[in-house]
C-alpha cells in the first residue's frame, strides 16, 4: 500500500522569535522532528519583517543533530 502524501506543517514559531528564546525554538522543532516525517517551515521572519536573529544556529544545531536542514526559495 502506497504511503499517503506529505501534509505539510506550517510551523509560525520565527515569528515569535523575541518572545521565545532560541532553546525554545530548538526543543520545539527537536519535537516536532520526532513525530513528523517532514516540516516546512513558514515564515522565517520575525514579526517585524526581519530575518529571526535564531535561524542560523537553529539550522546548524538540528544538522549537527543529524537532521536534514535547507532552505527552499519557494517565490
């Protein structure tokens, strides 16, 4: 039986990124990791229109964790 297709979960948590501390950032995707074959996370930006200062070391210490981490242009 084939494996239904991926939904996709649009995860706002960069949003917030002065409301929640960057370990908060990084246990909340570690979670969701965990029981999601994929994510696909939308916005990268704060709430003020800016990249959120916690991306970079959020990606590197989920890689370092060995998950697969990329960004795709998706204009």
């Amino acid at each position: 039986m084939a494996e239904p297709p991926l939904t996709p979960i649009y995860l706002q948590l960069f949003l917030y990124s002065e409301q929640f501390s960057m370990d908060s950032h990084i246990d909340s995707l570690i979670e969701l990791c965990r029981v999601a074959k994929q994510l696909r996370i939308y916005p990268l930006i704060t709430l003020n229109g800016e990249v959120s200062p916690h991306l970079n070391l959020v990606m590197f210490k989920l890689n370092k964790l060995g998950k697969t981490v990329s960004m795709v242009d998706v204009s």
